[in-house]
C-alpha cells in the first residue's frame, strides 16, 4: 500500500546545515567558543545582551565563511552587512540574532554527491550566510523548570542552504556526508552532529510526477543524525501523500521529528521572514572583502575531497570504493599524497592503506597522525616490494609488524638483519631448466612442435629442484626463454 501510494509522486527537498565554527572566541564577543564548559562560564555582558555592549567581526568567521564558499565555487559577496532577525526566545537574551539576510557571504555554487544510484550529481547551494547560535534550554535536568545555558550564545555558525535538487532520501544522507567531509577537510567544523556542531533542518515537499510547479513545503526541525534525515524525508513523503490522496491540504509548518516513533509531529506554523522583522545591524560596520583578501584564503585552501577523488579515480587508476575510504579522513588521505609522492605504485600503496595500515588503525583505536610508521619508510618497504628485493609476503607479515615496534628502522636494514631479503635464484633456476631439458629432449622437441601445454612439466621439475623457493614468475620468464 505504502509503495503505492507514492508511485504517482516525486520527492523535493532542500537542506539547511547549520555549521558551529572552531573559533577561539564567539562571533562578535571575545568569550570562549568551547563545547562542554560548565553552563554560563562563558559568557560576557556581551553575550549576555546587556544594554550598551557593541558587538565586534570575529576576522576567523569571515576567513573560515569564505574558506566554505571557495571550496563550493561560491561567489563571494564583496560587500556585505550583518542584519537582526528578531524573535523572542529565553535562550536568546538580546532579543534578536546577529545574521545575515539580504548580502549573505556566499551565492551560488555547488556540492558533489552520488545519487542514490552511485551516479556523479551536482547539488546547487543557494547562500551561505554568516550567523550566531542561541543558547540552550535545557528541559529534561529539572522537573519543575527549564535551566538555561548561555555558553551557546553567539557561538559562529555558517548555514548553508541548498536549492531543493534533493529527489531521494539517500541523496539527503550522501549530501550531508559530503557536506561534512568538506566542513572537516576546511577544519572549520568538527562535523559533530551529537554534539550539535552540526544540525540539519529539513524542507520536504512531493508533486505529482511531471509537474513543474513546487508544492507547499514542510520543514522538519531536531533531526540528530544522517540516518535520521532519511527516516523524517520517508515519513513526511508519506504523510503528504496521504494528505494529498485524501483530498487534504498540506500545511505551511514546522515540524519536529521524533526519533523513538520515526515520525514527525506539528511544532508550529511556520513564520515569515515577514514575523522577524529584518532590518541591517546598526552595531557593525559593512563588511568589505577585497580581491586580494580572498585570493589570499584561496591559495590557503587545502586540498578538497572532490578534486583528490577526481584525480584517485581518473589518474591513479583507483576504485570509487577505495578512493571513497582513502579520502574519509583528511589526514589519512594526506598520508597516502605523500607516500605517493616518493613511491609512486598508486593502487598497491593505496592497498597497503587500506589493509595493513587501517587494519592497525582499527587495532589500536588511534589515528593517522598517531601512526608510528613514517610515511618515508612506508614508501621504502612498499618499493622493496614492487622491485622485487622483498616478497609482499615477507613485507606485510615481517617486515611490517617489525616497523611497528621500531619505527626508527628502515625497512632495507630490518630485511638484512633477519635475512629476508629475496635471493636472486635465477642462476638457481636456469640450472635446472637445462637438467630438466637435458631428462626430457623427447618433450623439448614436442613442446617446440606445438604441444605447449608441456610448459607446466618444465615449471614443475624446476620448482621441484629449487624446492619451492623461487619465485614462480621469474621461473616461468625463464623456462620460457630457454624453450624458446
Ligand atoms: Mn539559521
């Protein structure tokens, strides 16, 4: 039934991700941005809203606002100013929030995710715009009443908001790994949706297929991870079809979701920009971004997640898969940039990553940047191995945990203190292919009439007499040409 019911209709959603920014001090006072400080230790009159304090532009805001918009090939807004969006709310002492409305930092640009199909898809972001968070009221602490904590007050967020090119609640789950990624990569945002350093609200709206025009929206609010944007998009999906199939109206509103039920309940009627009352910050100056400055903030960008996976996919031959692994953490996918760099064997040093490397990651519960292997002498044992000095045997199970222990070894002085060094055997082997074509001349002549399946004979007497040891492409190589 359910299926059914929403065969006739198309999802469309946008997203709006709320980004806390990791700045030292809040967005327009010099108090401590901090998760996790004992409740209302971190906040001055400013924060506070007292009558008379002025507020002041965190540089880093403005810097880490136009770090994102760069990397989203944003158009950055050379003149701005900050605007009052007035409600009332007991976390909110001012009375307003300090955002932006009419100039946001960044227009345009876009996010690259897989849709639900593993196809490559632009999602197109309308604004990003600079902002304050608003305190926390707590209500589950005391039974009688609800506690406040001003630490949140003005802490900087970004909020990014894309056009509602969203058509599959996969689509919303890849578009907020991505988002994150990249918020990570920039280390502007710790990505953390727990804690609430990330959050994500919601517009969903369905519209027969085919249809052009966009149907009423309904936002959904409180959503605390990515696998529950997905459940509040299908359960709101099939709210509204219901609610169209039965002849109803979908109604403008803000809705919670509740993550025990998987539903979604009605929180309000959604407000205008009209209910705020928008008007310019009179407390700060207009904000003007030179050519240089972003230039500037353009070359101090790090890699992007996007173009190094371009690059591991088209250039180094990699998979979606393992370049999508390498590239889940910057600092991992750094390490792999500069082992590349020295030994350039891009699928087996990406399989070492993946295997050895992550398998030890995982063992220990520890990080990259806690790895005790330089990315030098990975480079060196990865090298040994492809020139053939060791086996990849050797190297993985010896070589490697040895380096573990004594990271301060390289890889060559390890393999000739233990004698694991590959011998070169290939005087070995040919001595043996000529006794084994001195045992059979009958089968040589046959093998040069055409009979080529004797080739296993030879490759098998010559492994007999070398009992095993010699590596099994150098023998063929070798029988090979002495038959030839
Ligand atoms: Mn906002």
């Amino acid at each position: 039934m359910e299926t059914n019911l929403l065969e006739n209709y198309e999802l469309v959603v946008g997203l709006e991700v709320h980004a806390q920014l990791l700045t030292q001090t809040k967005a327009y006072s010099s108090d401590k941005n901090e998760y996790g400080a004992l409740p209302n230790t971190q906040t001055s009159v400013i924060s506070l809203g007292h009558p008379g304090t002025l507020p002041k532009i965190n540089q880093k805001v403005v810097e880490y606002a136009v770090k994102l918009g760069l990397a989203c090939q944003s158009d950055i807004a050379p003149y701005q100013y900050y605007a009052r969006k007035n409600y009332f709310y007991p976390d909110l002492p001012k009375g307003y929030q300090i955002t932006q409305d009419k100039t946001p930092i960044c227009t345009s640009g876009k996010i690259w995710i897989k849709d639900e199909t593993g196809k490559d898809k632009a999602i197109n972001i309308t604004r990003i715009h600079m902002e304050e968070d608003a305190g926390k009221s707590i209500h589950d602490l005391d039974p009688y009443a609800t506690l406040v904590d001003l630490n949140r007050a003005g802490v900087p967020l970004v909020e990014i908001v894309s056009e509602p090119d969203i058509q599959h609640p996969q689509e919303a789950y890849n578009y907020l790994v991505e988002v994150r990624k990249l918020l990570r990569y920039l280390e502007i945002c710790d990505g953390n949706m727990e804690e609430g350093s990330m959050r994500c609200d919601v517009n969903v709206s369905i519209r027969k297929k085919g249809e052009k025009t966009l149907r009423q929206r309904v936002e959904v609010k409180n959503i605390n991870s990515f696998r529950n944007v997905m459940r509040a998009i299908e359960y709101e999906m099939q709210r509204q079809a219901e609610v169209y199939e039965t002849g109803g109206k979908v109604l403008g509103e803000t809705r919670n979701f509740d993550a025990q039920t998987g539903t979604t309940t009605i929180l309000r009627t959604k407000e205008g920009a009209a209910d705020y009352r928008y008007f310019p910050e009179p407390d700060l100056p207009v904000l003007r971004l030179s050519a240089d400055y972003i230039n500037k903030v353009r070359q101090d960008l790090p890699p992007l997640p996007r173009d190094l996976y371009e690059k591991y996919t088209k250039t180094y031959g990699l998979s979606d898969y393992d370049a999508n692994v390498l590239l889940e953490n910057k600092y991992f996918a750094l390490y792999y940039e500069k082992l590349v760099a020295i030994a350039p064997y891009y699928k087996t040093a990406a399989n070492w990553l993946l295997s050895e490397v992550k398998g030890y990651l995982n063992q220990t519960a520890s990080e990259i940047g806690q790895f005790p292997i330089a990315v030098e002498t990975m480079a060196e044992l990865i090298s040994l191995v492809e020139t053939g000095k060791v086996s990849h045997n050797i190297a993985s199970k010896k070589i490697f945990p040895a380096l573990l222990h004594a990271p301060t070894e390289t890889a060559m002085a390890l393999a000739q203190a233990n004698d694991w060094l590959q011998k070169d055997l290939s005087a070995d082997i040919t001595l043996a292919m000529q006794a084994a074509m001195a045992k059979y001349p009958e089968k040589v002549s046959a093998y040069k009439a055409g009979s080529k399946n004797l080739l296993g004979l030879f490759v098998g007497e010559v492994m007999r007499a070398t009992q095993g040891k010699a590596d099994p492409k150098m023998v063929n190589e070798i029988v090979l040409s002495l038959l030839a």
